[in-house]
C-alpha cells in the first residue's frame, strides 16, 4: 500500500500569511511587547487548553446562577457603567431557588468587566446557602494563578488580622460555565455579628475611592485627610463612631504632636495590637494594596470601643518598589512606625508569621493544598480571563500554561522574599564594648534587649547617648529596649499624606551607661528574633 | 486485499449462542462476583448507577428479607405554596399536611440550606413520635451505612440522633426513600436524660471566620461564660497546656467520638461539632451525628484544623491510651457487630431498595460493612489521621480583644479573700477551707454562693432564714449536722418563697445532711444552673440524707438528687409540682421514708426515678394524684416491703426501665402498676413478686412495647444486683455426736 504525498494546499499557504500578516499589524500596533503577550495567550488558550480529558470532579464549592438572559445582555451592553444597576436572580443550590439581587462590579479594575468572565455582586436574603453572609462578591481572579489574593487574606487572617470570608468558586451562569472566581465577603455592620461577637451591627468604616457619578471617575482623595473621605457602612449608630474618626483623623494629621504624645492618643482610638499585626501582614504578604486611596476598612470594637482594620485585597507578592522593610502604605502607618515599641510589636508579629510559614513550611502546605482543591476547576475552566500584559485594557483570555507557570512563579518569589526578609529580621550585625559604658555598633535593622539581674527597687535609668531608657521589670530581671532610629529617605516630604514613602534604618552607634556599671549577667538580645548576640 | 461485498446473513444459532454468551457472561459476573466487590470502583468510567441498573436484570443471588413493612410518610401540597412536596424549591417554611401511621396533622416544611431533604416541624401539642423537628433525607442503598454508624455510636456509648428509614410520598403517590433523623435539639438532649445541658457547637474549619467561636445556648450570661471557658481550653491547648481541656471534656464520650469520626470518612473541616454542656459537672460532651457527605478525599487529606475541644486531646499519652483501648475493644467486638448490621440489612434493605435491587444493595451493604469495619476500625495510624495541626480562624487574635475569657490559672489567694469576707461578714468560722455556720439564726437576704471548693458546715442548731429569691449554692462539699432533738432549721424569711439550698459539685466531693427540717423554697436558677429541687444536690460523689423532713408549697420538687451515690433514710417528703423527690444518674437506696400529697389539687409524682438503679425499702406514698413511683431512662429499681395507698397510679415504669416489686402492700389505688412507652415509643417492664392488694381498682395497665409479669419466686440475687446484703439462711445447728 502506498499513500500518494501531497502538497500543502493554497489554503494553508492563505491562512499561514494571514497569521503572520496580522502579527505584524499588532506589532505595528501595540508594539512588539503587547502583541507577542496576547498573541501567545490566545495560541495557548486554544490549543494547549483543550487537550486536558476528565480532569476529576470540582473540589471547589459551585455557585449556579440563574437570571434572566435579557437582563444579564443589557447589563453587559453597558459595562462598566451598568454597574450600579441591580437585577434579581436565583441561586440554585441542592434544588432549592435563593432568590438573590445581582450587579455586575463596575469601575475600577479592566479585569472585572473586561473580558468574558466578569465580576458580579451578589446580595441575598438571611436564609440563604452561604449564611450567614449576605453580600458577596463574586471576582474574576486578579493573577493568572488565580488564587494570588485569596492566600494573601490567608496569611493575614492566619496572623490574626481580620479578612472578609474568602473561597474559591466554580461558578455557572444559567448552565453556562463561567469557571473558577473568587468569592468575597462585601463588608457591613454585620461584620462582628457574622462572627459571633456582637449581637447587633457594629459602626464600620470604607475607605476606597469615591462613588462614580454621571459616568465620570471622581479625582482621587486621601482617605487620612478627612472623615468625609470615609464611608459608613450599616445601620449602627455612628454618631460615636463618626466622631472618633474625626478624632483619630485629626491626630494623623497633627504634624506637632511630640511622639509620646501621639503614641498614647492614638492607644485610646486604634486597636494597637491589630494594627501591628495588621502591618506586620502587609510586609509578610508583602504587598502594597491598601494605600493612601483604596482598600481600608475600620471597624468599631464596641467591647474596647477602638477601631481596627481590615486586611483588604491582599495581591500576595505586589511588593513596594525596593521592598523597604518600613513601608509607609498611609498616613497611620506614618506615625504608627515611627514609634520603636509599636514598630518592634509588628516586627515581632511579622517573624513569628515567618517561623510558621516558612520555616515550618505551612503556607507552602497551604500552597500545595490550594493546587490540589483548584486543580480540576481550572483544568475545566475555558474562560480563564486576565491580564496578559502590563497595560490595563489589555484583559484576555489565557491558558492553563500561564496558570501553572504563575503557581511555579509565585512558589519562587514567596520564598526568596521570605528568605530575605527571615534573614533581614534575624540579622545581627552587631559589634559590643564592654567597660564603663556598655557600646553598641550595629549595621543590621533590628532593636536590641538588654537584660540583667539586679534588686527590686526604682526602675533603672540607663544613658543611651542622648536618650534615656527606662528599664522595666520582667520574669525577675530588669529589661531595656535600644530602639533603632529610622529616618525617611532623603529628599523626602516628611508629612503623614505623602505617597509611597519608607523609613530606613540608621546605624546604631550607641554608648549606654547604667546607673550601677555595666552589669556582670548583662545578656544583650535581638528584640524580634529574641536570640541572644554572643 | 479486498473485502467482498456479498452480504453474510447471521442465522438463528449464531444469534442464540451470542445472547447466550453475552447473558451468561452478565449472569455469572452479576450473579457469582464475590459480594465485597466494590461497587463504586468499576473501570473505564462505568458509572455505579449503570452498574446498578444492570444488577437488577443480572443479579439474581437470593438475598434474605425482614418481615416488617415499610413505613409511609405522606405530605400533601401545600395551601399557601400551590407546590407539591416534589416541586418544592422555595426556601422558607411552608404548611403541609403529614400524615404517618396514627398521626396526621398540618405541620411546616422547609428545604435544608446544607444538604438535599427537608426539615419537619409539629405542632408543640402534637409532637410526632415526642419529636418536635425532625430531618428527612433522599436515601439510597448507600446510605445504609448510616444506620451502622448509628449503631457503632450507640456501642461507643454516644449520644446519637435515631435513624431510621421510611418512603416518603407527596402528590404523586409513589414514596422515595428517606432517612429520618431526630434534630440535636434541647429535647433530644432531655430524652436522652441530659437535662439541664446547654448546646454548643464548634467548628473545626479554620478558613471560616464565621465559625471561629462557640455557638452557645442558654442566656447571655450563660453563653458568655460557656464560651470563655471553651476559649481558654481550646487556646490553652494550642499553646502546649491541655489540663484546662482535659478538665472540660467528657473523656470517655470524646474518646468514642473520635473513633466516630475515623470511621465515618468525614471531611472534619466540613461538619460542625455538637456538644452538650452539663452545668452540673461542667463537662462537655460530643453528640454523635453521621457527616452529611463522606469525603472523597478522605484518605489523603491532613488539612489543618480550628483548636477545637476534641483532637488535640489525642496529644495526651492518657487520652490516646483510651482512645486505642476503646478501639481495640470495638475491634474485638467485630463479629458479633457483623450480625447486628445483618439484621438492620433485613429491615432497612427493603426500604432503600426495590425488591430487584436487592441483591445489589446487599453487595453495597457489605462493601460498606467491609469499609468501616475491615479497612477504617483496622486502620493503624487513625489517631494519626485526626491528631493534626490547629490554626485560628482569620482575625481570632483581634476578636479576642475585650472578650471575657477566664484566667489561664485559677488564682489561688482568692478565696481565702472571700472565705474571710463572708467569715466575717455572717460570722462564721473559718476551719482551713471550710465554713462553720454555728448554733444560731442566720438572716441571708442575697445569694450566698460560696466559692468552688470550700466546704460548708451547718451544725445542730443552725436557723437560717432566706429571703425571697434567695439561695444557698455550695460549690464544695456540704454537710448538715443536726440531730433529732436540735435539728437544723432552714425557713424563708418573709411568707415568699426563698429559692434553694443547693450542692454543687464536680463530681468529687460528698454530701451528708442529717437532720433537717426545711421548708418554703421554691428551686432557683443561679449562675446558668437550674436548680430544680428546694433541696439540691448536683455532681456529689455520694449524697446521704438522714431523718429530715422536707416539704415545699411552691416549686417543681423538695428534694433534687443529680448523680452519684444516693443513700436516704428516715426522711417525710411533701409538696411539688412535679415530685416530691427527683433522682437523676443516680445509684443507691431509699429506705424508712414517707411521701405524702396533702393537695388534693396537685397531680404529682412521689418520686421521679431516671437512669438510676435505685433500691426502694419500706417506704411509705400516700395520696398522690401522680404516680407513687415513676420510673423512666433505662432505670434499674426494686420497691420492697413499701406501702403505697391511694395513689393515681402506684408504681410506672416506661422507656426501657426494669421494675423488682416484692413483699409490699397496694392499698386502695386507683391503679396499680403501668407500664407504657414514652415518647420515643419505648416501653418498660414490670417483674411482680409476691405483694399484697387490697381495694385496688385496677390492678395493671401495660401498651404493646411493655410488659408486666407475675414472678413465682423473688431471687434473691436481685438483691445483690442493688447492693443490698441477702439475709442469710437460718442457721442449722448440729447436734453432736
């Protein structure tokens, strides 16, 4: 038998200059970049995807929707300034019809409307399948990995800071897939209430971007300049709220206060101790999300009457250039690293994250896990929608190979930014003179303890340089912290709303006298790692 | 080569020998298959249900059936919804009308939110079966196995939800298999003999942050309390310390429930965790129920979990010691467990399958009988399996702020503080860790709650007068010192009543009252325990009271006796609305006493007997228009050489209680025994020696599931089974030679 060879027909040869020609337009167009970005996307996407066979069933939680073809059209005919316009719909789950009210989101990101897979807002009634939450947001993952953020808001919850709810979903839009989205607690007076701390709304606060009215996108504002700038939230009571904020925005904004003074005004109107765990998590997720315009939330602890915030659309690794380790994100964090004991608070809280995570390997037991739940969602889904390059409208769909070399990605980042910042913290660059005066010379970032022994009485004054230390009592001996001096960059605008800003830390070159000579027992400690410098 | 075009005909012969090739192949794989073939695991994505279909054409194994029939439930379409039963897809209740073998009536229907079924409410004065709500869950053959975990629960010794299986029909006629399951609800806890237990659950997902903390029942106070008490156990343990959980948790039932839950190949981040709380030994103790789903991962999966109340107990060398033994005595248990499953297969089988689905459902019976009890209760590192890493839920650090949470230590030099307050303040005397009430009049106008730990001493002579409301709670041990010539009084101080004089303990110390004479109390709620008794003593080791009189106007009962040993002697009971003496989980004697109702408006009880072994001897009920002696929960009770005259009913006994009765005299009773099922529809039984009976109406009254029958001759073993010492045989003397 012999097969007759033929030639590649005049067809393929039209079709084989078609492709290139218009490769050449888009370049032409969109620049080399850009168009190369899209152009592999979208080959990937069509033949790489389709070859993956019965993936397995979801091991993420669906969400079937139903709602009426011709609403969801108009709706889409209008994006993004349909945003505002609500339609009811149904939520389908175990046979039963959740009567729901659904939007899609608007303005701001390209990628929620953009695209083929676009955000939407669900709000439901108390008895529905996701109770006890009744505003959701159902999001078109920001990453090609898709789960960048949910694990953001994984490591910030697991440091104690509160996160709205946050899963990862399949979801069907009147039997059509739509595919794996990420399902987002929309934040009310209820959040406390949820849960199962308060028995009724509690005043919150957002402080995002302004409304969109007429179709136009309002000018920026800074959310630390005023409270106007903040929205409330719920049906609480805010009239002790509102005025607190005032109270607290006013501190923020007073550049005259001495640092003791602003360190106990501000004690009595933030809850401190989220607040450092809270800065603590930006460093460790690394990213620069909540900044001086978008992404806050404060709630009101009516238990301690203090506000805390919210850890809000984390993007794991979206680090601030240059990854400074005093990052000032917005005003507060202005002033709240400014004072050693708070800033040594978050460090603390920040390594102990890093022991668990990194060095324990949990997150990337987290990370592994997260792969396996996703795994057959993504491999079905066929409307992975995203941004293929650095230009916003640029929202395409791409291809399972972008997701999977997304995940290896992130894997490398996460854990050379860890090791850095484990090595950073844990650092002990550090030379000691003993004799009259202890010395201490220290190129490293960290404060440093001193401990000794010594006889109950008045708490020792110890001389360092210019500054006194008061030692404190602790576990029978006495202790004193030797803060490290931090100092914005230079050229910088030393005012609280400046964007983008960090504070470095000084070298330490320091000669403390103790009031007794330097004691014999006298251990000298890292104050975040607690490791003792031999 | 080339194939020619002529047309083969295939004759007859070749048509039969291929059905017969084809159908006997099917035959004998169907037929002949060992029945623990897996029935999910067929190969080349061969779906079980086409399995399924091909075994009831195929499968012709005889399989064994039950007599019973199969019960029907029916509801109708609903008036305000229009909808069948099979149409309905709204949330939200809706009225239908249930009707089941004696029982019809409107009741309201609603969709689960978390799984597929319904949910069922009766009317509060119609109750279905003593249920109020009740679950009702598509079934298929599958779900046999939670029937068997309901059992191996039961085995464990747990608190479980009944299961049993029905078809359930709606306007079409033709009934589905369901699963009823009684809801974990405040009467499911009180028919289990849990009264005076809060409900709390937890779950052990630390990715939810609305279930980081302990949904409690109860009141505010009570909520808050309970779950600052589970706040300190659970962080405590996470930080490496697990005596608080130890202290908290019910070992035995937390150990059974583990060995549950290692079974039943649940996903233990998905199904929330009930417990009930006793306050009156404050323990927690896990309530069994079968997970909604079993986790197809379940194998591989070692998620981290929430801190939670029962896991990180397996980090105890002691707790992980019993929970292997109460494993390894279940192993033991296998065969014996093999029959009891075969015969919930003959009753249920035929529920969830058709009659030519049989065969197959027997296959997935046994493969599911292989699954828990050969491959999960044989599993070596099971503990291994549920012993994981904790993790707080999102923000928990942050939520803690300005929660009350106890102290990580009970702190020592406190009550010696307020020993020597209340010392001075009553004028009392301070023996170490104990408090003297002296001969004297004592005027308490508030709640005197003395700290845990502290024994209360009140010696002959003692008068105390309380006032309206007003209790006395010992949370240590109590002793009451009067004597017959100087008794202790105890009196309200107005004409109101005052609340309760009451012990409460943790199950370690003792109570001994002697000689007194109190009256005028009415039972009391203090700090989230119910007090139910004028007289109450809570989680004593051994409870003696001897010569006393108690009697009360107002109020449930004079005497409230919860767990442990019982001895009463000497002792006139009267008044309560409910009974003049409640004995819960008790063990022990009442002898020399007399009950008597003067009231002749109060339908009353003489005594109300559950979950005890009691042994009754010469006492005395006289007038009551309740029952002389009540006996309910699985109660073990002999009533010797007693008089009862006069009563509604002399002695019942329901609910899987056992009643001795020998040597006593029945005067003029309306009627004299009763034997009845209780609202879970189970009966009790009454063994009747030789007694006496005069003047009787009617004699005995026994339902279909309860019995009561004439005994010739009294064993005298059964005394021995209630302790009490056999009289030993007339000596013989022999005469020597």
């Amino acid at each position: 038998m012999s097969r007759e060879s033929k030639g590649i027909g005049a067809g393929w040869w039209f079709l084989l200059i078609a492709v290139v020609l218009s490769l050449v337009v888009f370049v032409f167009l969109l620049g080399p970049d850009r168009a190369i970005k899209i152009s592999a996307a979208s080959f990937l996407s069509t033949t790489v995807d389709g070859l993956s066979q019965d993936p397995g069933p979801h091991r993420l939680r669906q969400l079937d929707l139903r709602i009426d073809q011709a609403s969801l059209d108009q709706l889409e005919s209008d994006l993004p300034w349909s945003g505002g316009e609500k339609f009811p719909a149904i939520v389908l789950e175990h046979g039963v019809e959740y009567p729901v009210t659904f939007r899609y989101r608007g303005m701001y990101s390209a990628s929620h409307y953009l695209g083929d897979k676009r955000s939407f807002r669900l709000k439901l009634k108390k008895d529905n399948p996701f109770a006890p939450y009744r505003k959701l947001n159902v999001i078109n993952p920001k990453s090609f990995n898709m789960v960048n953020n949910h694990l953001g808001i994984w490591i910030a919850g697991r440091m104690g800071v509160p996160v709205p709810w946050n899963e990862m979903v399949y979801v069907r839009i009147n039997d059509s897939d739509q595919g794996v989205m990420e399902m987002y607690e929309q934040i009310d007076g209820d959040f406390e209430k949820i849960r199962g701390i308060a028995k009724k709304e509690v005043p919150v606060f957002k402080g995002d971007y302004a409304p969109i009215i007429d179709r136009k996108l309002p000018p920026k504002r800074r959310l630390w300049e005023s409270a106007d700038h903040w929205e409330f939230v719920g049906k609480a009571d805010s009239t002790a709220a509102q005025a607190q904020l005032k109270a607290l925005i006013s501190v923020v904004q007073d550049t005259l206060r001495t640092l003791s003074e602003r360190r106990d005004t501000l004690a009595k109107l933030i809850d401190v101790d989220t607040y450092a765990r809270y800065l603590a998590a930006m460093v460790v997720v690394n990213t620069k999300h909540m900044d001086q315009y978008h992404n806050q939330w404060l709630v009101m602890n009516e238990r301690t009457g203090v506000f805390y915030p919210i850890f809000w659309d984390a993007l794991l690794m979206f680090p601030p250039e240059g990854e400074p380790l005093y990052f000032i994100n917005d005003a507060i964090a202005h002033w709240f690293l400014r004072i050693p004991e708070w800033r040594l608070l978050r460090d603390r809280y920040a390594y102990q994250a890093l022991q668990e995570l990194y060095v324990k390997g949990e997150f990337m037991e987290k990370y592994d896990h997260t792969i396996e739940e996703i795994q057959p969602s993504v491999l079905q889904d066929r409307k992975k929608y995203g941004h293929v390059s650095l230009t916003p409208a640029d929202v395409h769909r791409f291809s399972v190979v972008h997701t999977i070399s997304s995940f290896a990605g992130m894997r490398a980042t996460v854990n050379a930014y860890w090791d850095r910042l484990n090595k950073r913290l844990a650092a002990n660059d550090v030379t000691v003179e003993r004799g009259e005066k202890l010395t201490l010379r220290s190129s490293s970032e960290a404060p440093f303890r001193l401990t000794w022994s010594g006889p109950m009485e008045n708490a020792p004054q110890l001389i360092a340089g210019r500054d006194t230390l008061t030692a404190e009592r602790k576990d029978g001996a006495w202790t004193a912290l030797v803060p490290r001096a931090v100092a914005l960059q230079e050229g910088s605008w030393d005012r609280p709303n400046a964007n983008w800003q960090h504070y470095d830390v000084q070298p330490l070159n320091v000669s403390i006298v103790f009031p007794y000579g330097v004691p014999l027992d006298l251990t000298i400690t890292n104050a975040i790692t607690d490791a003792e410098i031999k | 080569m080339r194939r020619s075009n002529k047309t083969r005909t295939i004759g007859l012969k070749a048509w039969l020998l291929g059905l017969l090739f084809v159908g006997g192949g099917l035959f004998a794989l169907f037929s002949l298959k060992p029945a623990d073939l897996l029935p999910k695991d067929w190969p080349l994505g061969i779906r079980p249900s086409e399995v399924e279909h091909y075994a009831e054409l195929f499968d012709r194994r005889p399989v064994e059936m039950g007599n019973g029939t199969i019960i029907e439930y029916k509801l109708s379409a609903s008036k305000s919804m229009g909808g069948c039963i099979e149409e309905h897809a709204a949330p939200g209740w809706v009225k239908r009308l249930f009707m089941a073998p004696g029982y019809t009536d409107s009741v309201e229907v609603r969709q689960l939110r978390d799984r597929a079924g319904m949910e069922v409410k009766f009317p509060e004065k119609n109750r279905f079966n003593g249920q109020r709500r009740l679950y009702l869950l598509p079934s298929d053959v599958s779900d046999i196995q939670d029937a068997y975990l309901e059992l191996l629960a039961k085995e464990l010794g747990l608190i479980t939800p009944t299961v049993a299986y029905v078809h359930v029909s709606g306007c079409t006629g033709s009934g589905r298999a369901y699963r009823t399951e009684e809801r974990i609800d405040a009467d499911l806890l009180e028919r289990r003999g849990l009264t005076n237990a809060l409900r709390v659950l937890l779950s052990l997902d630390p990715t939810h942050p609305d279930g980081q903390f302990a949904k409690v029942g109860g009141n505010e106070e009570e909520r808050a309390q309970v779950r600052g008490i589970i706040e300190r156990a659970v962080t405590d343990a996470r930080s490496g310390d697990l005596e608080p959980l130890l202290k908290l948790m019910d070992h035995e039932a937390a150990a059974s429930w583990l060995i549950m839950a290692g079974l039943d190949g649940r996903e233990l981040r998905e199904e929330k965790v009930m417990f009930a709380y006793q306050w009156t030994t404050g323990k927690l103790q896990p309530i069994y129920c079968s997970p909604r789903n079993e986790w197809q991962y379940y194998a591989e999966d070692h998620a981290p979990l929430s801190p939670n109340l029962l896991t990180p107990l397996l980090a105890d060398p002691d707790f992980r010691a019993l929970f292997e033994k109460k494993r390894t005595a279940l192993q033991q248990k296998i065969p014996e467990l093999r029959g009891r499953f075969a015969t919930l297969d003959l009753t249920w089988l035929p529920v969830l399958a058709d009659v030519a689905a049989l065969p197959f459902a027997k296959t997935t019976a046994m493969q599911a009988q292989y699954k828990l009890l050969d491959r999960r209760l044989t599993q070596e590192n099971a503990a291994e399996h549920l012993h994981r890493k904790t993790y707080f839920a999102p923000g928990h650090a942050t939520f803690l702020h300005g929660m009350s949470v106890p102290e990580a230590a009970a702190p020592v030099a406190d009550n010696s503080e307020v020993l020597a307050a209340l010392a001075k303040r009553y004028k009392l005397r301070q023996n170490g860790d104990t408090l003297v009430f002296p001969r004297g009049k004592y005027m308490i106008d508030e709640d005197l709650l003395i700290p845990q730990g502290i024994a209360v001493v009140l010696l002959e002579g003692v008068r105390l007068f309380l006032a309206k409301d007003v209790s006395l709670v010992v949370r240590g041990a109590f002793h009451v010192r009067g004597t017959l010539r100087n008794p202790v009084f105890v009196r309200s101080m107005e004409r109101d009543a005052f609340g309760t004089v009451a012990m409460l303990g943790d199950g370690s110390q003792r109570c001994r009252i002697n000689g007194l004479l109190i009256s005028g109390g009415a039972g009391a709620t203090v700090g989230g325990v119910r007090y139910a008794g004028m007289v109450s003593i809570h989680g004593s080791a051994s409870s003696t009271v001897i010569n006393s009189a108690i009697s009360m106007e107002e109020g449930e009962t004079a005497l409230h006796i919860d767990g442990g040993q019982v001895k009463l002697e000497g002792i006139r009971f009267e008044g309560g609305s409910k009974a003049q003496l409640i004995i819960d989980r008790a063990n022990g004697s009442v002898s020399d006493c007399s009950f008597l109702e003067r009231n002749a408006e109060r339908i009353a009880n003489g005594v109300s007997v559950n979950a005890c072994k009691l042994a009754f001897d010469n006492v005395r009920v006289t007038g009551m228009l309740g029952t002389g002696i009540s006996v309910e929960a699985a109660s073990q009770v002999l009533v010797r050489k007693s008089r009862f005259e006069r009563n509604a009913v002399a002695i019942s006994a329901a609910d899987l209680s056992k009643v001795h009765v020998e040597g006593n005299n029945f005067l003029g009773n309306t009627l004299v025994f009763r034997a009845s099922h209780d609202r879970n529809q189970r009966g009790g039984i009454l063994l009747v020696y030789s007694n006496e009976f005069i003047d009787n109406t009617k004699e005995r009254d026994a339902d279909e599931s309860s019995e009561i029958t004439n005994v010739a001759i009294f064993d005298q073993k059964v005394l021995g089974l209630f302790g009490i010492a056999v009289d030993p045989p007339p000596s013989v003397r022999r005469v020597r030679r």
